[in-house]
C-alpha cells in the first residue's frame, strides 16, 4: 500500500493504474481501506461527508472498482 502514501506520480503510466488518482483521493482511499468510515474520513481530513462519497466514487471509477471490497482488494496487490 505504499502507492497510497507516495505524493508525486507520473502519468500515464498504465501498469500502475493508481497514477490516476490525485493526493486527496489517495487519501481517501488508504482510510477506506482501514476501515475508516466516511464520516470518520471527513471528520479526519476536515470535508463533508458527501464530499469524501464524491472522491470515493471517482477512485472507483478510475480504477473501474464497482464495490468497497474491490477497492480493499486492489490496495493489497
């Protein structure tokens, strides 16, 4: 899960998928992996709930997850 953590990244990089994702979003996801819940995660980085739904949904859709334990899944590879 090292990914998570990096800040800088390079683009288009396709054997790495998670390029794709901005720093919050990588954020994001790392606490939803923990197993943080999204209020927790709002509570944590100081945004709205429905503003860490918006970011979740777009890791998953850059990374075309269509469920939480798929994106749990992806962060252990």
């Amino acid at each position: 899960m090292n990914f998570l953590l990096k800040k800088d990244t390079v683009v288009g990089d396709e054997k790495d998928p998670h390029v794709l994702l901005s720093l919050r979003e990588r954020e994001v996801l790392k606490r939803i992996v923990y197993g943080y819940s999204l209020t927790e995660i709002a509570e944590e980085l100081s945004i709205s709930v429905k503003t860490v739904e918006t970011y979740k949904s777009r890791v998953m859709d850059k990374l075309n997850i269509s469920k939480k334990s798929g994106l749990v899944a992806y962060a252990l590879q």
